[in-house]
C-alpha cells in the first residue's frame, strides 16, 4: 500500500493560493471523523500517488505524523492545465464495507484483429471491507473474436463472496464489434455518382 506525507490545512488561506504554491488540496472524511479533515499535499506527492492508483485505490495516509487508512474518492483534474486540483479520501474503519471502484484494465487489446475491440466501462462499482477492496480488474482480450462481450457476471469479481456488486451483472464491459468497410462502399457510389453526370 502507498503511503501519502500531508498536512492539515488553514482554512483561512485559500485554495487557489495554495495551488500556486504547488500543493494540492484535499479532504479526508470517515465515519469515525467529525465533519472532515482539510488537508494539503505536495504536486509532486499527488502525482508520484496517482501513477500507482486512481480513484478507488487504498492509500496510507499521514497527517501530522497520524496514520490513516484511507480510499481515494475523488479526483479533481484541470486537464487543460495538466494538475491535480483536489483529491478527497474517505477514512476506512476495520471491518466495514465502504463503497468504491475497480479500474477496468484491457491487456493483449492489440491483438484483436477480427473486429473493433470498445470498452463500455472504465470502472466497476462495489462494496467491500478493507481487507478486500480491489484496485484494477484485468480482462485479456487477446482470444475475443468479433461478437464476443464480456459481462459484469463473467468477471473474477462477480464471483468472490467478499464483494457486493453495485454495477448491473448484465452490464456488457467490453464488446467487440465486426467491421464495416464503410469508406470503400462509399468512394463506389461518388464513383457511380460522377458516372452519371
């Protein structure tokens, strides 16, 4: 598990200013939290965090030298400006399921050559303790032929007794669909067409 150094935050100082400083700002909120936890975090802390996991990822926290089990929520991205702007976690307590998500990971999709290979779902939402939350979900879609989908239900997921699936098992995660030469039928009938003028 990764563990993240932040610190409690001054309400007083806005988070504008504290972004042009270089930090990333945040919350941390639990059951056994009054209210929440402000909390700042280094750029380059939040970055280093989120190569290894995203939103659904366990992460030990450390503020002010406490430790927190924590799950990260939200994540608050200015694309344009490439940065992190906000990330929020929510405490984790021992034994209790807590709602997140698992990332949908496509592996050997590259070599899917009888049709167009779409994932539907980037993430499966779930409840489960913190003892058994997953991070990623891997489906090799190397020997997917076109026709074929995958399902929720046909997910490891689906079927581990430690897990409350949220998402539909009906819901399709990946379908691959057959293709249509759709640019070649099209330049026959510009060709047909200039014929007969």
């Amino acid at each position: 598990m990764n563990t993240l150094k932040a610190e409690k935050r001054d309400l007083n100082t806005k988070a504008k200013r504290l972004r042009r400083e270089g930090y990333v700002t945040g919350n941390v909120f639990g059951k056994e939290i009054q209210g929440s936890i402000p909390i700042k975090i280094t750029g380059t802390e939040a970055e280093a965090l989120l190569k290894h996991g995203g939103k659904g990822s366990q992460v030990m926290l450390e503020v002010d030298g406490q430790k927190i089990n924590a799950l990260i929520k939200e994540i608050d991205y200015d694309s344009l400006k490439h940065q992190i702007l906000e990330i929020d976690f929510q405490a984790l307590v021992k034994g209790e399921k807590v709602h997140s998500v698992a990332e949908v990971v496509l592996l050997n999709h590259e070599k899917v050559s009888t049709g167009v290979i779409q994932l539907l779902l980037e993430e499966i939402s779930y409840k489960a303790t913190p003892d058994n939350l997953i991070e990623k979900i891997e489906i090799d879609a190397g020997n997917l032929r076109a026709g074929d989908t995958v399902k929720v239900e046909d997910l490891d997921i689906a079927k581990n007794q430690h897990i409350d699936l949220t998402t539909p098992l009906d819901a399709v995660v990946v379908s691959v669909s057959e293709v249509h030469n759709t640019a070649e039928a099209e330049e026959e009938s510009t060709e047909e067409g200039s014929a007969e003028a």
